[in-house]
C-alpha cells in the first residue's frame, strides 16, 4: 500500500505542479502550481481543504482513496479547460472570496 501511494502522490504532484501549469493559458483564471492544488483540494473536501486536512503540505495526509479523486480532479481539469474556472469560483466561494 505504501508504494500505490507514493505513485498516486508522485502522479498529484505530477498533474498540479507540471501538467496544468504548463496546459495554461492567459485566459485560464489560475496558472501557478498551488493555485491548482488550491482547486483540486478544495474540490475534493467539498470545503477549504485545509479546514480538513491538519498536516503539510496535505498531499502527504491524503489516503490512497482521497489521492485517486485528486487525480482525477485534475485530470478532468487537463480535459476540459472550462473545468478550471467553473472549479475555482467554487472553491472561491468556499473561501468566501468570490
């Protein structure tokens, strides 16, 4: 088990700190690594990620169940560029910012 979520975080790292960062364009809402994770997390708990998660950086926290929906999160996200900015004005409003 230990190694499946070494790979799952190695793949989480690889779509939010590579992948979508470098997928961006100017018209996407966010373009930095951890405003990527910042969407996915969120998504994920439904909530401020870190409102559920106690330990840094919360990628190590996360279960391997936790870390296959992250994944694909994100993935949805590299699909369908839409997915981006319909994501992040949710977690927005999660953080009352929007």
């Amino acid at each position: 088990m230990l190694e499946d979520t070494t790979a799952l975080r190695r793949q989480y790292r690889e779509l939010t700190g590579e992948r979508l960062p470098a997928q961006a364009t100017p018209a996407w809402p966010v373009r930095a690594d951890h405003c990527f994770q910042r969407i996915v997390l969120d998504t994920l708990f439904g909530d401020v990620w870190y409102d559920h998660v106690a330990d840094r950086p919360a990628v190590e926290s996360l279960t391997a169940d936790q870390l296959r929906a992250a994944i694909a999160i994100a993935e949805s996200m590299l699909d369908d560029p839409d997915r981006v900015a319909e994501l992040n004005r949710a977690s927005l409003r999660y953080r009352d910012e929007l």
